[in-house]
C-alpha cells in the first residue's frame, strides 16, 4: 500500500458482468475480489443485474442474514428489488442483484435529467442502452438506499462504475449522494470498438477522429454520450492500458487519471503432477478429436497451436491466425505436424452426431469425416467467416498438408457435446497460443495462457502486448511472449511473422521448450492482483480528494 493514499472506508462496485458470465469484465472482477475482500472485509459490494428470479444462478449464494435489516428498508421504504449473497469465487464478497424493470416507466423522466444535469443525449438510443441504462439508474437507487440507511457522511466511500453500461449510476449518484466518490473505467470506448469493427483504419487516423462526429456517422451517439459525459463529470476517470488511454483522449476528449491494467489470479492454475496430468489429457483429447475428424494419427511430437476468445474476426485477428496457418503449410523450415485449434463461439446449432459416434468408439480411423473442419454443426454453415475463409485459402486438411485446421465454435464450459472439457482443462495441453489481436483493450487470453505456462503470440496494439514490451528481458519467444508489431495496414507481415515464429518454436529441442514454457510462467507472476491493485487505490484516492474538493465548491 503506498503511503499517504486516502483509504475508502466501504467500496461499491457495478458491472454488467457481476455473477453474469459474458466478457473479459467477468474475469477482471471475478479474479481481483479476492485481494479487495482481504483489505475490505464486507465492506466491498459487487451489484449487478438479476436475471436470475427463479432460475438457479450458480454464481450466486443467496442470503436471507446479510444485510438483512437495510435490505427490508429498502424494499418496503424505497420500493427496490434487490436481492442479496455472496458471489461464488474466491474471496466471496457480498454482491447485490438488482431488479430494474419497474423503471423502465421512469425512463424518459431519467433521461431528461440526464440531459439537464450532464448533456447525457439519450435521444438516438436503442438495442441494449435502455435496459444498460435502467441497470445503472436502479444501482444508483440501491448505493443510495445502503448509504442513507447505514452510512454517514463521515464514511469515505467509493462507488465504480465499469463501462458505460454502469455510468448513469455514477452521474446519478453525484447528484443525490454527493458525499460519494465516483470511480468511471472504460475497459474500450464504443466507438473505438465500432470504428475498429466497421473495418476503418483506427491507429493512423486516431488523431483525426472526431469521436462525436464518428458516434454519429456509425449511429451510437447514445452509448458514446453516456460514456464520454462520465468521463468528464466522475471524480477519477480510468481505463485498463495506454493503448486505450489514447482512444480515451482523443475520442472522448480526456486522458484517464490513472490506467487500471487487469491482473489475475493463479489460484486456477494446477501444480506439480496435477498440471502433468491434465496435461498429458487434454494433449490425447485433441489427438483424438483430430483422428476422429481428419482420419489420420498425430504423435506427441505434433505442435498443437491455437487460437480463442470471442468471435470478432478482424478485431481479434482471427482471420490472420488463419493466413499465417495457410502460409505455416508451405514453410520449408517447419520441422513438426502442427494442429491447429481455432476455439470462438459462433451460431452454433448441434454438435455432430457422426464425430461423436467416432469419438465413443475405441478404433482408430484412417479417412475424414466430410467437412473435417468443425466439431459442431453451424445454423450459418455457408456464411461464417471461419469456415469461409478456409474455403478461401483452401485448407482442407489433405493428408498431405502439414499444418490441420480444427474449428471449435462454441463455449468450452464443459457441456458443449462433443469436447466436454473446460477452456482451462484444455489450454493446459497446447504447445503455443496466438492472438494477433488489431482491437484488444487489454488481452486476457495471451496471459490467461502464459499462466498455465503456454508461450504466447500476440501484438502491441494489446495492451498486455504494450506491457510485455515494457518488461526488463523480453526478447520474443525464448522468453514466453512474442510481441508483434502491428498497424492498420501491415496484415501480411503480422501473418509472416506468426508463420516464422511457429516454425522457430517447431525447431526448439525438449529442453529449449521447457525454459520457454518456464519464462512464460514468469511473464504471468508479473501480472497478479498483487502488483496490480495499487492503481485501483490510486484511483480510490484521486476519486475521494476529487469528491471533497466537490463538496467545499457545493458542486453536486
């Protein structure tokens, strides 16, 4: 803890993402509620949207004891539903879920007095920002019912909002709980991701943007409304790295007061004979899945690369991994089979009912299945850009092909019919992960896999790749990360440099790998909640300062 930071006496913190599974959010909190319990003590309350009335959410123990006495104030005083327990994960800190449907009647009451108060325009909403919206507004009502009931203005308190699907909580809360400190993190602007999605150039132009002129011409003026007035009205503006600061300062017109990096915790990550074991599994799991599918034998000597996170084609390089694959199948300097695994989720419809057929049985098999590409049947077969690709490149997984092509579109939650197996259960068993990411805020995935001490590709437009680059040591494969060098429009160099660093890695005898799979494992100790959380209480301190500063002004 560094000295003379104001500590909050209580912390609240909103997301999409509380005990709802969507994004790399989920992993932010999820992982760092562990180390903020441990300082808080129940004095940290995680609130997200209930979805959940009565439906079983694993994620979730309810609580008839917690909060017991304000919860029922706050149902029948300020008429709020909002349930209250612990989350499921390490630390189990106290979550409220909340109920917002009843103000959707509100709503446009709501968005006049953002407007009045903030310049919030809600006018062109539509989609998800209503329902974003009415989340966040109810969250505010809760803090504030906590606060009213519980608290007094001599309590330090922090309230932080992650994403603009949470910012109307904290502009609520300026106005009606002034003596609260707001906390405002983008973990990507919606217009970044919406340039970078619609296939413009967002590096090069980044400082010819005019981020409201863009939010109108690609029709997200309400979300980039919401998001960009937080920015400027909260007591402490963050975001996860440089590379997104830049967007933040260009496009919403103001710098973070301190970047907020994602960390992680390893407590997932197995030890010893356990992680050998798990190894050795799911390495005979893909072997197995490949033979049943492609009809052929691979050996433990094949290098199993791969690639997975959500399905955004360009933006998580999806479509250059599978370049540099077709550019792999012609390279001399190849010494090893390579299998290649692309893991997204796309429209899935069913898993195949002949490759599981092959896959119950114990025979070996020496001819393909027809489509040897995918595991699970898709409702879009002849438009996925996956499989369209391929089709492009022609990679067909022939018997003579070096490098095969694996698709697995959908969750690996263990249930998906045809792999069973969790993500982590199954990554533990590649040789090499990559993600040349072109749009990639942070990058869970590449230190999700270096934890598990699986050398790893990515780029420097990731902001873990702009950390990578930072680090003393860190020269490329050898020391578990290698960095490409990425831009708008240097595509095809991205793609050599993932084909030359394969084939490199394909030439590194047992022992060379094992120093690798050892250094990645080091990047990854680098990045734990440890080091990480000092900038959350920097920005808790910035935020109370900025709060009292507020206060004397009389400025709610």
């Amino acid at each position: 803890m560094i000295e003379g930071l104001q500590t909050p006496d209580y912390v609240f913190a909103a997301s999409w993402e509380v005990c709802n599974k969507v994004g790399g959010i989920y992993t932010v909190l999820s992982t760092q509620a562990n180390t903020l319990q441990a300082k808080f003590h129940d004095r940290l309350f995680y609130i997200g949207p209930d979805f959940w009335q009565g439906k079983d959410n694993p994620l979730f123990i309810e609580s008839d004891n917690l909060c017991a006495a304000w919860r029922q104030y706050a149902i029948e005083k300020d008429h709020l539903k909002v349930r209250v327990g612990r989350w499921n994960i390490p630390g189990e800190p106290i979550v409220f879920l909340v109920d917002f449907q009843q103000f959707y009647s509100q709503k446009n009451d709501i968005y006049t007095d953002m407007w009045n108060r903030y310049q919030v325009d809600s006018l062109h909403a539509y989609g998800d920002y209503d329902e974003s919206s009415m989340f966040a507004f109810a969250t505010g009502k809760v803090v504030e019912s906590f606060y009213r009931f519980n608290l007094t203005e001599t309590d330090k308190v922090v309230f932080q909002a992650h994403e603009w699907m949470t910012g109307m909580a904290a502009l609520y809360l300026q106005t009606a709980v002034p003596e609260i400190a707001t906390v405002f993190t983008t973990h990507a602007t919606s217009i970044g991701r919406s340039i970078a999605g619609n296939n413009k150039p967002l590096y090069d132009y980044l400082f010819a943007y005019n981020g409201d002129q863009m939010a109108q011409e690609l029709n997200m003026q309400s979300k980039h409304s919401i998001e960009k007035q937080t920015a400027h009205y909260v007591d402490c503006f963050t975001t996860v790295s440089e590379i997104t600061n830049n967007e933040c300062k260009e496009l919403l017109d103001k710098p973070a007061d301190v970047i907020l990096m994602n960390g992680f915790e390893d407590d997932f990550v197995p030890k010893g004979s356990t992680y050998a074991g798990k190894r050795k599994r799911a390495r005979s799991l893909f072997f197995r899945l490949a033979n049943c599918l492609i009809g052929e034998e691979f050996d433990d000597d094949t290098l199993i690369v791969g690639t997975s996170g959500r399905y955004e084609f360009k933006n998580k390089g999806i479509d250059v991994f599978l370049e540099a694959m077709n550019r792999l199948n012609r390279d001399r300097n190849l010494k090893k089979k390579v299998l290649a695994m692309v893991s997204v989720p796309g429209w899935v419809g069913s898993p195949r009912e002949d490759l599981l057929e092959r896959m119950k049985s114990k025979e070996k098999f020496t001819t393909p299945l027809p489509a040897p590409l995918i595991t699970h049947w898709l409702h879009n077969m002849t438009h996925d850009q996956v499989l369209d690709m391929l089709k492009y490149l022609d990679l067909n997984n022939r018997p003579q092909d070096p490098v095969k092509v694996i698709f697995v579109p959908c969750y690996l939650d263990g249930k998906d019919g045809i792999i069973n197996k969790h993500y982590y259960d199954l990554i533990v068993g590649e040789d090499l992960t990559i993600y040349p990411s072109y749009y990639e805020p942070w990058g869970y995935t590449p230190l999700e896999s270096v934890a598990f001490h699986v050398p790893t590709i990515t780029t420097d437009l990731a902001g873990f790749g702009l950390w990578v680059n930072s680090l003393r040591n860190q020269h490329g494969i050898e020391d578990g990360v290698q960095v490409l060098h990425r831009s708008d429009y240097n595509y095809s160099e991205v793609a050599d440099g993932i084909k030359d660093t394969v084939s490199l890695f394909s030439n590194k005898s047992e022992d060379e790998v094992k120093v690798i799979r050892r250094r990645a494992g080091q990047v990854a100790e680098q990045a734990l909640w440890k080091y990480f959380i000092q900038y959350y209480y920097e920005a808790y301190d910035i935020a109370l300062r900025n709060a009292m500063k507020r206060l004397l002004n009389g400025q709610n």
